[in-house]
C-alpha cells in the first residue's frame, strides 16, 4: 500500500480520526489534487461531467466555518 508524505496510507488520517468522516479514509489514488488546507477529489456520483469536491483538512460544519487561510488557498 502506497504511504503520503505524512507518512500513512491515507492521507486525511493525520488531521482527524473520526471513523464517521467518509473523506477522513480516503486514500491516495482518489485525491486529485492538495494543498496545507484542502485537497481536491472527483465526486463517486457526479451531477455533470467532471464533477470536483474541493474539501478542507480540518472538519467544519459549514463554509462559513471555515477560516481565511482556508477559504483562500
């Protein structure tokens, strides 16, 4: 199994270990894309062609929650 640079085979496990959190076990070959803040997935079941999750590291319950470092990486 592949391991990411925070030395785990998924890449969110570091951040937070919540078992409910279906983006806290994804793995490596899903993640398009990722930064400090977030990281970039291709929807399972996409509305349009294309369809992309952008998602924060850290939980929050709403993008109104989340802070300035994350809404403009």
């Amino acid at each position: 199994m592949e391991t990411d640079s925070y030395g785990g085979s998924h890449f969110l496990a570091m951040i937070n270990t919540d078992n409910s959190c279906v983006f806290c076990s994804l793995t490596n070959d899903r993640i398009i894309d990722k930064s400090d803040t977030g990281l970039v997935i291709r929807d399972n079941y996409p509305v349009t062609p294309m369809h992309t999750l952008i998602i924060p590291k850290r939980h929050a319950e709403t993008y109104f929650d989340l802070n300035a470092d994350e809404l403009s990486d």
